[in-house]
C-alpha cells in the first residue's frame, strides 16, 4: 500500500527554506468560508502576504453564498496579522460549477464529482495567481475532515506544472488545525454551515 505523503512536512520545509532566505514571500489563498479561513490565516500569515480568493460558484444559493462572504470579510476585518491580508474580489457565476459537474448530479458527496468541484476552484485561483505573479498559490479546503488532501494537492501539483506557479503543498487538518477552526469560530463568533456549499450537498446533509 502506498504511504501518504506528509504535507504538513513538506510545508515546514517550505518555510524555513524562506525563513533561511529572509523573505516573506505572497501567497493567493482560496478560501471557502469564515470558520475554515480562520486558522489558516493566523498560521499563515506570520510567514506570507496573503490575498483571499473567495471564489465558490459551487455555494447555493445566493443568499448563502453572500452570507458566507460577509462573514469573511468580517473575520478578516476584526484578526490581528503578522503580515498583510487582502482579499481579491469576484463574481458570482454558479452556471460555471453546474456546467463542470453536469452529468455528476447524484454521485455521492466526496467523490468524482467534489473533485471536479476542486479543479475548478483550483484552476481559478491559479489562473489569477499567475496574473498578479504571486509567488504561491493555495487552498483553506484541505482544512476539512470531510475533504481530501491527497486529490487537492495532487491537483494543486498539476495545476503548478501548467501555470508555472508554485503551489503550497498542504493538509491544514494537521496539528489540530480544524480543532483551532472551531475554536476561532467561536471567539469571532462566526456563522457555521451545516452543508460544504452546492445544492447536492445540501440534499445530502
């Protein structure tokens, strides 16, 4: 059986190669929600400049998805930050997510279909990364225990080979990472869903 691949341990490395180097280099963070960007973003930024992506069309509805917005922006307005935080702005289209996962409507949550829903985002937030030449691009999902490092960041990888940016190899699970999540979530008080975004898995919750 092939053993997983310890992401934790590769973005240590990753660190204090910069650390070594006296820089702090920029990352574009996709994000996906308040409570998941929480611990991401107060262990990151002591060692990036991040700008937030907030880019989901798969979240449903609308209502929801601006709710999960603002929730954000409130948390990124009210969290002290070693280095600076910005978020990049953008619209909302959820005819890209249904055209990408057209086909998938009734596969189980997790599978084929979730995986799509990650290139798409990825590829998105890559895209952008190497518009405004960030020098990493990543993602907060790995955060979850309900989505999968291993496929994100084997996509993440790909994506790094096609844009020719450097993705930011991760599993922010690690280290009670989720557990600090909840923790944050209720220092700021923030709004947490009961469903990962999209219409079916809102059926399925």
């Amino acid at each position: 059986m092939k053993n997983k691949t310890n992401y934790q341990i590769q973005l240590d490395a990753l660190i204090e190669v910069n650390k070594l180097r006296g820089i702090t280099p920029s990352l574009f963070l996709h994000v996906c929600c308040a409570p998941c960007s929480s611990y991401v973003l107060e262990y990151l930024s002591r060692y990036f400049k991040i700008t937030v992506f907030f880019f989901n069309p798969n979240i449903y509805p609308f209502e929801e998805y601006k709710k999960r917005k603002t929730e954000l922006t409130r948390l990124i307005a009210s969290m002290p930050f070693e280095n600076p935080v910005k978020i990049e702005d953008c619209d909302y289209n959820s005819d890209v997510f249904f055209d990408k996962v057209k086909g998938l409507e009734h596969c189980a949550e997790g599978g084929e279909r979730c995986f799509l829903c990650y290139e798409l985002r990825l590829r998105a937030t890559a895209a952008k990364a190497k518009e405004i030449k960030s020098d990493y691009f990543a993602s907060t999902l790995s955060i979850s225990p309900l989505k999968n490092a291993e496929k994100l960041n084997e996509i993440g990888t790909a994506l790094e080979e096609e844009y020719g940016i450097r993705w930011l190899p991760n599993d922010f699970k690690k280290r009670e990472g989720y557990k600090r999540s909840i923790e944050l979530s209720k220092q700021y008080s923030l709004y947490r869903q009961d469903y990962c975004g999209c219409v079916f898995s809102q059926r399925q919750g």
